[in-house]
C-alpha cells in the first residue's frame, strides 16, 4: 500500500495538482507541517488511477489469454474469482479512462 501511496503522490506532482500545507504525521513534531496535493484532489485523482488501472488489467488478461492460451478458468483462478465472474469483468472491451484532471479550485 505504501509504494502505491508513493506512485499516487508522484503522479499528483507530475500533473501540477494544487498543494497545501498539512500537519506533518509525526508525534515528535506537533508543529511541523508539509506540503501535498490537496486532499480532495487527491482522492479525484486516485479514483481516476483505480478506474484506468481496471482498464490496463483487462488489457493485460486479454493479453495473457491471447499469448499465454489462458482459459477463463485459469483467469478466474488468479483472481480468486470464478470462471464467470472474470469474464465479466475482463470480457468485454472497456471504454477509455477518465481523462479530467482533478478539480482545481482557487482559494
């Protein structure tokens, strides 16, 4: 969870997302602060991450099923899903993620 937080934090910065100062987490310094991506922008952006991701895995198993001659079965499996259930969830082509970015509010 921690690298994913990291690589969600770099992508913020990458795309310019607005920043705040926020007291830091540490108990040795109550009055510290640090600076990162808003919030709420934050949380807009790691749904829009979650969203794009799904559609990079469907890829992935279309792929893997493709050139690995993988069964549905076999997909099911490694997702600790049915046979079923992961061809509804990676069957059928997804539309293309979310391209806005997060909302930027002035304060």
């Amino acid at each position: 969870m921690a690298a994913v937080r990291k690589a969600l934090l770099q992508v913020a910065r990458d795309m310019s997302v607005p920043t705040r100062r926020y007291p830091a987490a540490s108990v040795d310094a109550p009055n510290r602060s640090r600076t990162e991506p808003r919030a709420l922008d934050l949380a807009v952006l790691a749904v829009q991450a979650e969203a794009a991701l799904e559609i990079i895995a469907a890829e992935q198993v279309a792929r893997a099923r493709e050139h690995d001659e993988l069964t549905w079965e076999q997909v099911g499996e490694a997702f600790g899903t049915s046979a079923q259930s992961a061809h509804v969830r990676f069957g059928r082509p997804r539309a293309a993620a979310a391209t806005t970015e997060p909302a930027r509010r002035s304060r």
